[in-house]
C-alpha cells in the first residue's frame, strides 16, 4: 500500500511556508484505502496550515484522536464546523478529566470541548478500547499492553484519585497508535506515545506477526523522560530492524538532537510541511 503523511500541526514549521507553528501535533494520512486526520493540534493553526499546504479536509473518511490532551484535540471542533458531520476514532476514555500539576501551577489540559458538543457539530464517534482494523491495512491500537517498567509516564501529567482527593500519575488508558502497511514494512504513527515508544511498537509487532516497522512518525514524549528512560529508548531503537524515525511534538528538542546524532541516517525532523511517502 502506498502511504503519505504530512504533518500540519506540530511545535515548528520546518520550510519556509506560509503555515504556522504551535504546540500540538495533526498528522494527514493518505492511502488508497482513505483519507483520516490523525490529531487535531491545538486549534490555532489547522485549518490555516491545511490552506497552507494545499491539502483536501472535505473529503476526509474520519479522525482518529491519540488521546485526550487539547494539544491533540483542540482544533476539532473548528474542524467539525468546516467540514461537515465526520467519524471520530477514540478510545472511550478520550473526554477524561486531567491535568498538568506543576511545583506553582496546576492547568486543565483535557479536550477542551464536552462530547455534546462535538456531537452537536457533527462528531459521530465510534469509541475503540481493542486492537482494530480500521480499514485493510491500516490498524488502530486500541489500549496498549505496558511491559516495559521504565516507560511510567510523565509526572506531571496527572487526574485525580477515584477514592479522595489527592493526584495520581495519569495512566493515559486512551493513548492509542496507528500502524499501516506499506511494501517497506509498518508506518506507525504516534500522537504521544504516552504508553511508550518501546511499549507501542512491541503492541503492533505482536498482534501483527512481528511484521518490520519502516517508519515510526510522531511525538516520543521523551521530553520528558529520565535520562534511564532514554537511553533504553536508544538501546531499543539500535537493536530493531527500522528505516527511519520521524520526531515531532513531545520527543523535545534535547532528545531530538540526541537521536538525531545516535542514528544520523534515520531521524528526521517531522515539523509542520514534513511529507513522509512510503
């Protein structure tokens, strides 16, 4: 299956265009089997970078969202209002309460939309918690098994305890991955990779017979990993059969150029413009 992806939304543009950067991530995939908008940024610069880049959103089969976090979220609605009624991918936990909690601060950081909202503008959502084929040779994650101790999640990223009022590691059960099927071997596309980038491809090796990953395109969220994290990250990486290693969004600038000078012949910067074919 022949693939293309380009990245509209995401923290840098990376080629003098007239498209804008913000925090957040939106990933057009096209293929022969159809056309979906994995993410939805922010909500600042969507709509103005898919003008920018010339890119067809009226004829989109759906959007998948990664998880719910306003930087992936965010540009929704107004999407919505362009478009018309589309399918919507989430898991079924997307419209959970969470939050980032800092030393001096604390910010609601969910999907800044109700879902009676969304559905009022046209969001038909079909809610996925298993493994699913979302069309031939494209599979969603559904909720990814964690098996790599080290991959815990960000501290700061949290939700409120169900039993009183105190904070706990926000465990992102709605963090979700898209896997294609290419001649080269799997594309997998991360939103945040809060499950972890170990975790996530480990999940599509095995419920897709260990095929080869191609290209792995999308926020890490290394950021903010410990340096222990990271470099079993690399470790991992140097030892799985891969071509190449698109970072965006939350891998951080420090992490990208670390990965960068670990695998110089593989890591690209995939900033709003970047089209990845395969």
């Amino acid at each position: 299956m022949s693939v293309q992806l380009d990245i509209v939304c995401e923290n840098t543009v990376g080629r003098p265009i007239a498209a804008y950067a913000e925090h957040g991530f939106a990933c057009l995939l096209q293929t022969p089997a159809g056309r979906w908008l994995f993410d939805t940024g922010s909500g600042n610069t969507l709509l103005a970078n898919l003008k920018a880049l010339d890119l067809d959103y009226q004829s989109l089969d759906g959007v998948i969202l990664s998880h719910g976090h306003y930087d992936h979220c965010g540009g929704l609605l107004s999407l919505l209002r362009a478009t018309g009624p589309r399918r919507i991918y989430a898991h079924p936990e997307i419209f959970s309460e969470r939050f980032w909690h800092g030393q001096h601060e604390q910010r609601n950081i969910g999907v800044p939309f109700s879902r009676d909202e969304l559905e009022a503008a046209g969001a038909d959502f079909v809610f996925v918690k298993d493994f699913t084929t979302l069309a031939p040779g494209i599979y969603l994650s559904g909720e990814i098994a964690r098996g790599v101790a080290l991959e815990t999640g960000d501290p700061h990223l949290v939700r409120r305890s169900e039993t009183d009022d105190s904070w706990v590691t926000d465990p992102f059960a709605d963090d979700v991955a898209l896997a294609i099927e290419t001649a080269k071997g799997l594309v997998i596309l991360l939103g945040c990779a809060h499950a972890g980038l170990i975790n996530t491809v480990e999940w599509f090796r095995q419920n897709l017979d260990n095929r080869r990953i191609h290209a792995i395109v999308g926020g890490t969220h290394l950021g903010p990993a410990s340096d222990e994290q990271f470099s079993t990250t690399v470790d991992y990486l140097a030892r799985l059969d891969f071509d190449r290693l698109g970072v965006s969004h939350c891998t951080g600038q420090i992490r990208s150029a670390q990965l960068y000078a670990k695998f110089p012949n593989k890591v690209f910067f995939a900033n709003v413009g970047t089209i990845v074919k395969a």
